[in-house]
C-alpha cells in the first residue's frame, strides 16, 4: 500500500534560480549533495516531500504538466 510519496524531480535549467523561488515564495531551505556520479543534487522539503531539482539544458514542449500547491490565504 502506498505511503506517501518520497520526492518529486523536476528537470530544470538552473537549480539554483528554482531554489531561490522556493525558497522566497515558501521558505523552502535548499540542501545541496554530490551524487556518486558527480553530479549536484538540489533537495527541497516542502509539506514533507521532497523536491529535487536536476539540472539540464532541457528545452520542452509546454504540455500542461505541473505541480499545484495548495497554501495559506497569508501566502497569497
């Protein structure tokens, strides 16, 4: 049975940019980790999931996809 959902990876042209926003619109504190590979992983906890952000010069057709937060009336 499923528990809950251990994280969501968004590709992203620059994480640390996507950080910032998290970061300004939720308080969101970024945690930074080199994978085994060598690669830089961004991780954000929000509502106790984590975001991670992978960074890649991805260029994407606008699909509808997304992410939909539900807030606080304050946040707004």
């Amino acid at each position: 049975m499923l528990e809950a959902i251990s994280h969501i990876a968004l590709v992203v042209k620059d994480p640390a940019r996507t950080a910032a926003l998290f970061h300004d619109l939720f308080g969101a504190r970024a945690v930074e980790r080199e994978d085994e590979d060598g690669h830089l992983e961004t991780f954000l906890r929000l509502a106790g999931t984590w975001i991670v952000l992978v960074g890649a010069p991805a260029q994407r057709v606008r699909t509808g996809d997304h992410i939909a937060f539900r807030v606080t009336p304050e946040i707004l």
